[in-house]
C-alpha cells in the first residue's frame, strides 16, 4: 500500500495537476472553436480532445521539472 501511496506522490504534484487541468481547458477550447468540424476522429470528439489535453499537460509539466532538476544537479 504504501508503494503506491509513494508512486503518486513522486510523480503527481501540484504543478502536473494545474497542468493537466490547463490542458484540458485549453483542448476543449480548442474542440469548440474547430475540432468540432473536423473528420478527424481525436478532433471531432471532445472526451479524446479532454484525454489528449490531459496527457499533453502532464508531459509537458514532467519534461520542464526534469531538465529543471538536471540543471540544479550540473550546477
């Protein structure tokens, strides 16, 4: 059990919330303003465009805090 409870808590923190939240806002936006129109089949539904936002968010918050941490380890 505590496994598990340490495995969110490395890899869940605050920042990748707010970015994920913000990348499902900005994908659902994004879904009403032109994806709606689409034949594409990730652009036309907005539970896909909500996961890629999502998985958006969450990667894009990982790659900066990991190159931030290597940074701070070079210096």
């Amino acid at each position: 059990m505590s496994k598990n409870n340490d495995f969110w808590k490395k890899n869940l923190s605050w920042m990748h919330i707010v970015a994920m939240a913000v990348g499902v806002l900005l994908s659902l936006l994004y879904w009403y303003k032109a994806g709606q129109f689409s034949d594409n089949i990730l652009k036309k539904s907005p539970i896909l465009m909500a996961l890629w936002g999502l998985a958006i968010g969450y990667i894009l918050i990982d790659l900066v805090r990991s190159s931030k941490n290597r940074s701070e380890k070079n210096e």
